[in-house]
C-alpha cells in the first residue's frame, strides 16, 4: 500500500492538472457550448422543415423520431471527439514547452503518466459532453437518471479511446499549425460518415428504401468506429439502434484498450 | 565512506553521427557544488540529460546517489531535482499549484507537501504570488519557482542547467546562500552547468567539457595554478600588422573582432611585446590568470562571446514567455 | 485554498450550463404558435371509431373527449374533420393525411414504430391488439376456418396472415365487425380474429362469445394514440403537458372508465 499510495497520489495529480487547465481554458468551454448549439439550434431547427411531416406516408426522412432527438447523440459525440482530439494539442505543448520533462524526471512510471494524462483528458471530453445533455429538454430528448448514468458511463468510454487517440497523432504531429489542419480532416469527415446527420437503414419504409445511398457512402460509414459509438448512445437515450445494440460497446471497448496500448508504446518511446 | 553522489565512467553517447559525448568519467563526493564548464555544444546538456534519465547513454556507466541510472530510472530519480534550462512550468497554473503538482507527482503526502511548499516558497521569497498564475511572473520569478520547486521533495542531488540566466544578482546571491546551508546541513550536491565564469568561481570543483571531452577538472584554484597563463589581448590596427604580430608569435590566438590574445610567461614579456609591436596595435589589455583564460589555454578558443550570448538567451527566454 | 482552485473552472462550467439551460427554452418552431394565432386546433378523426370515436353528441367518444379538454386547456376552439378514408382503409398510408387538414390526428391511431416514422405520438395509456373471438375460449385445430377483420390503425397485418397459415386455417375475410360476430356465433368460423376496438361496440357479450387478447409471440399490444406532424415540437410539447396534467389529476383514468377502457382483456389460452 505504501508503494501504492504515492503512484496513485501521481496519477491523481496529472489528472488533476488536466481539469484544472481544461476548465480555465475559457477558449475550450467555449468551442464546447458553440459546437452544441450550432449543430442542434442552427442546423437541426433549420433542416426541422425539411424532415417534417406534411403528407402523411410522404416522410424522405424515415425515423422513429424527430430530426432533433436523431441529431442529439450525435452533437454529444461531436463534442467528445473535438475535445479528445484537441487534447493533443496539450501533449504538443507540454512536448515544446518543457513541461514533458518535469513529468518524465519525476518517479512516475511512464505508463502512469500517460494514464493519469489521458484519464484527465477523457474526464474533459466526458465534461463537454455532458454539457450537452442540458440541452436535452430542447430536443425533447426525455432523460431518466438511468439513462443519464449509462450515457455517462458510454461516454467517458469513448473519450478515453478518443484521447488515447489524439495522443497517438501528437506523438505524430510535430508543429501545432499541422495539427490544425489535422484535426479538422479527421473529426468532420468521421463525423459526417457516422450516420450522424442521416440515418443509414433502409428499411424502415418504402419510401426510404428507394433512396437508398451509393454502396461507397454505406461502405464508409460501416467502416467508421465512430458511427457504432453514435449508435449506441441513440441506443441509450432515445432507444433507436441502426445497428446490432452489442456492436457499440464491444467497438468502443475496442478502441479504448487499443489505442491505449498503442499510445502506450509510443509514449514510452518518445523522449 | 559514502558513495559518490555522481559516479560516471567512460561515457559515451552520440546522435546522427555526431559524438556528443565521448568517453566522460567523473565522480563528484556527496556534498559537492560542481560546475560543468564548456560552450554551447560542449554535450553539458547531454549529460545532465543521461544523469537525469531523459536519455541513455550508448556505453559507459552513469551513476546518481550510488543507483545506476541506466538500470533503476526510477529510484534515481527520487533522489534528484532538476532545475532545467527552459522554462518547465505550466504557466496556466499558480505558483502554488505547479508545487502542489510537483509534490503529487513525487507521492509526498498532504502534510509534507503543505509544510515544504511553504517552506521553499519563503525560500525563494514567492509566498506573496502564490496565487498568481505563472504566466504573468517575470523571468526571474520563474527561474525562483522552477529552484523551489526543484528543491521541494528534498533531493540529494540538485541539477541546475544553465540555472541564473534572468536573475539578479541579489537573488543569485540568496540562491546560493541558500544551496551552500543545504549542503553543510543535508549534504545536498549542486550539479551545475554554465557557461559564466562568475558561476564557477565559488564552487568546489569544476570541470571544463568541450567537443564531447572532458579536457580538464580540479578545483577553480588547482587549474588556474595548472594552466593559467597571463594573456595580453590585443586589437591590432589592420590586418597587414596583425598578420606580421601573428607571424612573430607563433603561439598567439585569434580572438573574435580581429583580436589577437599573446600568451606571457612574465611580466617582463609585456614590456618586451609592446616594446616590438606597441606602434601596430590600436588598443591592448592585460589579462590575469582566471578560468576564463584556463579556458582559452586549454581549447584555445574563448569560452563565449558574453554579451551577444546573455542577449540571444535571454531574448529566447522572451519568446517563449510571450508566446504562451 | 482547495475551493480558489476549482472556482475559476466552476465559474466557466457554470456560466457555460447556465447559457445552455437558458437556450434550452427557445422554442425551436412555430407549431403552436400558429395554431395560437388562428385559435383553431384541427382534429382529424374516422366518421366512427368505437368508443373512441363514437359520432353522437351525447358520448362523442374518448379521443374526441380527450382533444376537447386539450383544445380547451390550451384556449383553442377544437374543429373536428371526419375523414371517410380513415374509417376504410386500414393503411395510413392511404389515408393521404396533410397537414392543411389537421395539426393532429386521433381516433385508431396506434403507437407503432410505422406510424412514429411519419408522426409524433402521444400515448393515451389505451391499450389495442388482435383479439380472439371465440365460443369455447379455445384456439381450434388446423383446418379450421377462422374469420379475420383487419384493423385500421396501421399495425403489421403481414405477421398476422403469415402466423394464420402457419397454423394451417382457412380465412375467411369479414366485411365488418358484424359480420365477424355473425359468423362465429353461426359457426361459420371457429373463431373470429380481429382488433380490441372493431368489436368494442358489438354485442359479442350477448351471442355468449369471450373475446380474449391474442398473445402469440410477435404480437405486441399496442398503445392508442394521438398523433401530431413530426416537427411539430412546440404544440406536443404543449399537449403533453395537458395529457400529463390529466394523468396527475387522474381525469384521464376517469374518463377511460367512463368509456370502458381502464380494464384488460383476458390473454386467449393456448389449444
């Protein structure tokens, strides 16, 4: 236990250190409330007309539910994704700015720090999704404290194989300029093609059925692991699955423990 | 008696092929203020690096509190502190929390961190910021924070790189002040490289690194008395008597600006050189024995252009403080 | 010394939730707002639905009861349109609902995953299904001939024929509820199969017939409901705040009794 403590009193402080500048980061708490609102206020009340009913049966748009609530999931994992992935930039900057060697001249293991590192982004990342659901009353997304727990719970999964992610591309990524461009050529695109902003099953009615989408856009978000973590919070908060409920948490335990370990090994690599 | 607080021997590390360091051996006694001499490129970084365990070494031994560093990374790293050559604080954080996180990353418990970070806070006369976030501390304060915090888990062996850049000389003293009690009273050992001679000459032993190589080490007075040699820097009026000068005195040294440094065996040598020569020179000027000329004697080259390089250090120190 | 840590992340995530909260009540369309400005809630409803729509002045039925006491919470003059094709045809689809002729539909509308495609639905904790019509209470043998009413309120009838000739029946399609009755108390048909409200109003009772909810596997009884245009978020929300209101106050349990609808059938036994 005495050996215990100390390590767990490491991991506890670079966890902390991470909140702390998270939260003060008023630049971050903001992308983290716009990208809510632009996605749910802006475009889901803007395209609302083009999904709503106005003949009955003449629906393009074949959901269980509303466009807002079929949006809702998704804006959440947006929001995990951009704040995961720009959790590199801080392992970018502790790397230029000195403050990587503070850590790695320090008795922490190496596994440790990137552990206590990436626990405190995924807490981040968890923080800017959870914001979302205050909005839930606005896309009349009915929450239990059941399902707000498993969200949770969903979540925090994702951010961590999210974060262990970014810190794989900083490990990859030498200049922040680059990162920028990055960053922003892997979230939308993996956004775009995760079924976020239109459903993918065509069976749900006839009308659906004769616009089916080109076989190369199924193929690419059938492909993308994000896609499966957007369903399985659908799953939870408004109880619709395009997909098999068992693929998103066998997807985002998949991706968890292996860019973790991936990170791992390139964390102890570099310098 | 007690093991050697630093232990190296043979070392040998290079990178792209260039030999950074090539065969080091040293040993420091427990207790030691030690200086690392050498210019920019001398490899001072490399070896605080490998002794720090930021890097390996390609052979040799490398040795901390009597731990190999190569071997147990871990438990030599509990007994350092490092003050580090560019700035390794999170400047998002207050002066309070930077050594709160140091204490939490070395697992010192709630009570122990409390009491020390008051205590070196005092020390390096912060206690009134620390509150304040770091990044609006001066140059100065930081270089204060980064020894406080370097001090805080009670290290034995204290590495300073290239610690005093931006301090005042007021603070410089106290610091000092400060690590020479340790020393006496816990037998703390001062590792520090510079590349200012006003750094060695209190220390008890230094050693003088160029190109790799360890080319001297004693205490400051055994190497002057061993190669200090009284110079005489001279500015010649062109090039035409500067080149009939070096012809004369074939083991004169070209300094930067044209200089010309002629090594004297006495002071007769002075009034003879300027006897011969004084008609060609512009402007001469003795220089007495000191390190800086066991510098000059040893690689025949001048330790730094001082002024040029204080301004280029500090003005990167700038940069990096600004764009945070 | 703890508490000045955390208070300027606090003082962001505070600010950050409270914008949030703040811009979760903007309404995110016009529905009833429009509905407001004409001061008319238009109804689609069946010429007849028993006992839902019933078509006397005395006891108009319980949706139409229902959607009065909505119109009138909400201030609204409540302008039934009887629709002949809703009466008729069983597919909602071919009921060629607009929304120029109604903002909500009532009447034989079942809360099912067809129907949430094109609608918002708003339960009305009344229960529907296939029933067994039956003499003995028992499921006969193959070979038998069974009549079969299909049910108007847009629930899978593919599963009911395919189970039918699973079991080896003759069916005999039945041209009204009647006629269903007719033909199981004349022993035309073993047993009649048909939806709980087409024979509500019978008088199976009095030819001594048991009517019993068919609990085969596959079929899942189904909630009534009302229906309103997807889209129409504003005007739900403001109806399922009056449904709610009666729920607490229990005058929705009186009026289901009132109307015979608070009890259950029994489940039809196995042969």
């Amino acid at each position: 236990m005495s050996r215990i403590l100390p390590l767990l009193r490491g991991v506890y402080g670079i966890w902390l250190r991470e909140i702390l500048r998270a939260t003060r980061d008023r630049g971050q708490m903001i992308g983290g409330v716009s990208r809510p609102l632009v996605w749910l206020l802006i475009m889901g009340v803007g395209l609302n007309p083009y999904f709503r009913g106005e003949v009955f049966g003449e629906v393009r748009y074949v959901v269980p539910y509303t466009y807002l609530q079929f949006l809702f999931p998704a804006v959440i994992v947006l929001n995990i994704m951009y704040t995961s992935i720009q959790f590199a930039v801080s392992v970018i900057w502790d790397r230029e700015f000195g403050f990587l060697r503070e850590v790695l001249v320090s008795p922490m293991p190496r596994p440790l720090i990137l552990l206590g590192k990436v626990l405190g982004g995924s807490t981040a990342a968890t923080l800017h999704g959870a914001i979302v659901l205050i909005l839930a009353r606005f896309a009349d997304v009915t929450l239990t404290p059941d399902q707000v727990v498993m969200a949770l719970g969903a979540m925090f999964a994702l951010s961590f194989g999210l974060t262990c992610f970014g810190v794989l591309l900083a490990s990859r990524i030498r200049s922040f300029e680059g990162f920028g461009v990055f960053s922003n050529t892997i979230i939308l695109p993996l956004y775009f093609t995760s079924s976020s902003i239109f459903p993918l099953d065509p069976a749900l009615s006839r009308t659906q059925m004769a616009a089916t989408y080109p076989e190369w856009l199924v193929f690419m978000v059938q492909i993308n692991p994000i896609t499966y973590a957007v369903d399985l919070l659908r799953g939870i908060l408004i109880n619709f699955n395009q997909f098999p409920p068992a693929y998103g948490p066998a997807v985002i335990a998949a991706m968890a423990i292996g860019f973790f370990l991936l990170a791992l090994v390139d964390f102890g690599r570099s310098k | 008696m007690t093991k050697p607080a630093v232990f190296v021997e043979n070392l040998t590390c290079s990178y792209a092929g260039k030999r950074a360091l090539d065969g080091v051996s040293l040993t420091i006694p427990t207790g030691a203020s030690f200086s690392l001499l050498g210019p920019n490129g001398a490899g001072k970084t490399t070896l605080i690096n490998i002794l720090c365990t930021l890097q390996g070494a390609d052979s040799g031994i490398a040795m901390v509190a009597g731990v190999d560093v190569a071997r147990h990374p871990t438990q030599a790293r509990n007994s350092i502190g490092v003050v580090f050559q560019d700035s390794s604080l999170d400047d998002r954080l207050s002066a309070w929390e930077n050594l709160e996180f140091h204490g939490l990353v070395y697992g010192m418990p709630a009570r122990k961190r409390r009491q020390r970070i008051d205590a070196v806070l005092d020390l390096v006369e912060l206690s009134d910021w620390r509150e304040t976030v770091v990044r609006s501390f001066s140059g100065g304060m930081r270089r204060r924070l980064e020894i406080a915090r370097a001090l805080l888990h009670e290290p034995a062996l204290l590495f300073l790189d290239e610690p005093t850049v931006g301090l005042d000389a007021q603070t410089r003293q106290r610091i000092w002040a400060y690590l020479d009690q340790l020393r006496r009273e816990r037998d703390l050992t001062v590792f520090t490289t510079t590349h200012y001679i006003e750094e060695v000459e209190g220390s008890d032993q230094v050693c003088i690194l160029d190109g790799g190589r360890i080319v001297a080490e004693g205490s400051p007075q055994s190497l002057k008395d061993e190669y200090a040699r009284s110079w005489l820097h001279v500015v010649p009026l062109d090039a035409a008597a500067r080149d009939t000068i070096a012809a004369a005195v074939p083991d004169c040294r070209e300094l930067s600006h044209g200089r010309l440094a002629i090594p004297l065996a006495g002071a007769d040598k002075v009034d003879a050189f300027l006897g011969q020569f004084g008609s060609l020179l512009a402007e001469t000027r003795y220089e007495p024995p000191s390190l800086e000329s066991v510098f000059l004697s040893l690689t025949g080259r001048e330790l730094r252009d001082r002024m040029a390089d204080r301004h280029a250090i500090e003005q990167a120190a700038g940069r990096r403080a600004g764009r945070r | 010394m703890t508490w000045s840590r955390w208070r300027a992340g606090l003082v962001n995530i505070a600010a950050v939730s409270l914008l949030l909260v703040a811009v979760s009540f903007l309404p995110p369309d016009t529905s009833l707002r429009d509905v407001q400005r004409s001061g008319v809630l238009k109804v689609c409803v069946p010429p007849t639905f028993p006992p839902l729509v019933t078509g006397n002045a005395t006891d108009p039925g319980f949706d139409v009861e229902l959607v009065q006491h909505i119109a009138d919470s909400l201030g609204l003059r409540l302008a039934l349109n009887p629709l002949a094709a809703m009466g008729s045809d069983f597919n909602p689809r071919n009921w060629l609902l607009t929304r120029a002729q109604c903002d909500m539909i009532a009447g034989g509308l079942a809360d099912t995953l067809q129907n949430r495609g094109f609608l918002q639905m708003l339960p009305t904790g009344v229960e529907t299904g296939w029933v067994v019509v039956s003499r003995g209470g028992t499921l006969p043998a193959a070979g038998a001939t069974v009549a079969v009413l299909p049910a108007t309120s847009g629930f899978a009838r593919v599963a009911l024929s395919s189970w039918l000739r699973g079991r080896g029946w003759q069916v005999q399609r039945a041209a009204n509820p009647a006629a269903l009755l007719e033909s199981v108390a004349d022993d035309q048909a073993s047993i009649g199969i048909t939806e709980r409200f087409l024979i509500s109003t019978g008088d199976a009772a009095e030819r001594g017939l048991s009517v019993a909810w068919l609990t085969e596997e596959g079929f899942a009884r189904n909630q009534m409901a009302l229906g309103l245009w997807k889209g129409d978020q504003t005007l739900w929300r403001a109806v399922n705040g009056v449904v709610d209101a009666m729920k607490a106050d229990g005058s929705l349990e009186a009026l289901r009794h009132r109307y015979g609808l608070s009890g259950g059938l029994d489940d039809a036994p196995e042969p």
